[in-house]
C-alpha cells in the first residue's frame, strides 16, 4: 500500500457512519480536531415538525449541565435542519465499543456503573417532563477515554412522528405503549433501561436475583412497572445486597460448621457404657455399699423389726449426706457460671478474627488455614478453663458448644444488618411509593 492509498483508507476511516434512530452519527477531522455530526434520514429531515423539535430540544438540552448529556447545534439548509452538529469529543455508540471491546463488561463494576450513570441523567431529564425512550445499545454513547455514558437526541421531542419507523431496528428497546404512539411518560424509561440492562448482561447471564426486578420493570403494562428509573434502580441495588448478604450468610454458616465440627473432632470421645437394668431388691441399693453391709451381722433369720431399724440408721446418715450434695451442687453451679462468662469472653474473641466484613471474602485456602487455628484454639481454650473451673468433660463441652453456637449465630445477624436495613426501607417505602404515583407526560 502506497501512501496515497494510506490516506484514503484513513479518510474512509475517518468518516464511517454509524446508524442512529434518527440519522447516521460520524467523525470529521477538520483543521486537525474531530467534529461530531448526526445527518438525519432524510424522510425525517423532510418534515418540518421534525425541524421544529430538534430546535426546540438544542435550545432545551443547553440549560441540562450535566456531564452525561451531549449537547449540539442545528446544521441548517435551504431545506431546513439536515444534521447537527455536537460537541467535541471522542464518543462512539454502546454497539461500536462492545463490538471493539466486548469484554468490558466483564470489567469489575462495569455494568453497574454504566446504570448508576444513565439513573442519573434519565432521572434529571425526567424532571424536566424529557423522556429518552430508547436506550438501544445504538442510541446510547460511550466516551471512549473512560467508557462513561453520554445521551443525545431524546424521544419525547418526536413524538408526533411514526414511531414505527423512527424505530425501526430497534423495537425490542422501546416500550410497547409507544409503538402504539400512547402516553410516553417515566415508565417507558424503565422499561427501555431494563431492556439496555437486560442486552449488558447477555454475554454474563442476568443474575437470577435480578429476574424479577426485569420482569416487573419490562411489564407489558405501564402500570404494572417501577413509577421512575430511581426506583427501578433502587430495587436493582435491593436485590443485589441480598446476593451479597446471602453469600456472606452462607460464607459464616460454613465457618460455623466447620468451627462446631472441628470442634467436636478435638475432644477426646466419651467411652461406651452398656446399660444394665438393676435387680429388685427389698434391700435399698445404698444399704449394699462397698464400705460394708450394714445388714452384716443380723443374722440370716433376721425379722422384718431388725430389719426396719436399720433402714432407719441408714437414713438419718442419709440426711447429713444430703446437706453435703446441696453444697457440692451449689459449688458446681458457680463453678459453672464462672466458665460461661470467661468462656464466653475468650470464644467471642477468637470467634471476631474471622466473622467480619474483612475476612469474609478470603480465599479458600485462607479460610481452611483459620478455621483449623480457631477450632484448635476454642478447644485448648475450653479445656484450660474448665480444669480451672473443675468441671468435668462432659459438662464443659456441652456448655462450650452452647456458646459457640449462641455467637456464630450472633455475628451472623451484625454481618446481615445492611442488608436488612435496605429490605426493610425498600419495603416500607414501596406502599407510599405506589400510592403517592401519578403519570407525568
């Protein structure tokens, strides 16, 4: 390839058109610097109502400053307005940078940006009684320096014209009541802006917490949807905690388990006692102790007088032993009390190195290595305490278990209160919300 032959392929490049709903959007490069142009089809052009409004919307668009609105002048002709002229900067549609680059979606919070930005400008436009309508990935724009959103030409301003052929390609974006040409207000944004959702999500797959936000945003009835993209938006970040919360609930439920589990593993296990079902006797058992019988030396042809005086003996005996067992029992309840509160003390620490926000997302490895230390050191902890305390195995075991399972469930509830502070707000809001609700043109 020549050099001549280079410069033409570069100026074919430089002026590749890329087809909008409204016209065909390309680049010039004039005295160095790249100009913006959109030149209408020109059965739009022909129309003057057509003419009208996009005078109207650039003199309109010029009092919206906001970052992701693109603005522009009418190019006029002896015909009327032919193109417009917009404003310098390198932008390309959704279509083209997806086409170039279709892994940015991928990119970690790609997609939930992109929404939070359009949110942003089509709840402002909304404001102003401006609807954009059709947030197809061909009339959406990207700055191509940091692939944020820009939005140009708004539909509510052509309305009066054929919505069927000024959409035509695009028909999947656009909400069916305006196909219909009825009533376009905030609603068939919702539902444009899910549709545009929907297409980010297509190489990925939409989350399946997503669905029914979609489902409710893409209703075939207006009334049916979100009553602006702010709440559309709002039940997309709703769902989206849940997903997150839920991970990190099951995330601590498996730390449980694995805490509990490993637990038990470390103790020493209990050996096996077979019951055996006492004989009757007409002797009581505490009378046959292996200090001596008491019987010893009645005689064998002892009568039930003799006999029944020394049960007395040995209940009276009994009535001092009982004083002592209160004791020992009382002694065993503030040994007990004691273990609780320091076990409790020392497990809630060890328990905290784990269960937080930090922690939560460790890899597998991380989480197998501190899991094994902290079961290892409830277990040294538990044993430490309890022969202080005197209690036996069994006894410390059981109450250890009990605390540890009191706050694994404790520290799962403090992971989880985001969540539920959103779920509740978006709950108590929601019947204001449909109540409060009017159509806006």
């Amino acid at each position: 390839m020549n050099f001549e032959e280079l410069l033409e392929t570069r100026d074919a490049r430089q002026t590749m058109k890329v087809r909008l709903p409204y016209g065909y959007f390309y680049k010039r490069l004039i005295d160095g610097k790249y100009s913006n142009f959109v030149e209408f089809h020109d059965d739009l052009a022909d129309y003057v109502t057509f003419a009208n409004s996009v005078r109207t919307e650039a003199a309109e668009m010029e009092k919206i400053t906001d970052r992701h609105q693109l603005h522009f002048s009418p190019n006029e002709g002896e015909d009327g307005v032919y193109a417009i002229a917009v404003e310098v900067g390198n932008f390309m549609t959704f279509g083209q940078l997806l086409n170039e680059n279709p892994a940015i979606v991928a990119k970690k919070d790609f997609i939930h940006d992109t929404l939070r930005d359009l949110v942003e400008i089509t709840r402002l436009i909304n404001e102003h009684d401006v609807f954009h309508v059709c947030f197809s990935p061909d009339n959406v724009f990207v700055r191509k320096s940091d692939s944020t959103v820009r939005l140009l030409l708004h539909g509510s301003y052509y309305q009066k014209l054929d919505q069927d052929v000024l959409y035509d390609g695009d028909e999947e974006f656009v909400a069916p009541e305006v196909l219909r040409s009825s009533q376009i207000d905030a609603r068939s944004d919702v539902y444009s802006l899910a549709k545009f959702a929907q297409w980010l999500y297509l190489s990925s797959g939409v989350p399946i917490e997503l669905k029914g936000v979609f489902d409710k945003a893409t209703a075939e009835d207006p009334a049916h949807r979100y009553a602006s993209v702010a709440d559309f938006w709002q039940a997309l970040q709703v769902r989206h905690s849940f997903r997150k919360t839920a991970l990190m609930a099951i995330g601590a439920l498996a730390i449980a388990l694995v805490v509990v589990g490993g637990y038990f593993y470390l103790l020493p296990s209990p050996d096996d006692i077979e019951y055996v079902k006492p004989v009757e006797e007409p002797i009581p058992d505490d009378m046959l102790d292996e200090d001596g019988d008491l019987l010893f030396g009645i005689g064998a042809d002892a009568d039930s007088a003799a006999i029944a005086e020394a049960v007395s003996k040995q209940a009276k005996i009994n009535d001092s032993v009982s004083v002592d067992d209160r004791k020992l029992r009382e002694y065993q309840a503030k040994a007990e009390a004691i273990f609780r509160k320091q076990f409790s003390r020392a497990a809630d620490q060890i328990l905290s190195r784990v269960y937080n926000n930090e922690k939560m997302n460790m890899s597998e490895k991380e989480f197998m290595v501190r899991s094994k230390a902290m079961t290892e050191e409830l277990a040294k902890k538990e044993q430490e305490l309890a022969k202080q305390a005197d209690l036996g195995n069994e006894r410390s075991q059981r109450i250890a278990s009990e605390i540890i399972d009191q706050l694994t469930t404790k520290k799962m509830k403090e992971l989880d209160k985001d969540y539920m502070g959103i779920r509740k707000k978006a709950e108590a809001d929601e019947p204001a919300k449909k109540t409060n609700t009017t159509d806006k043109k």
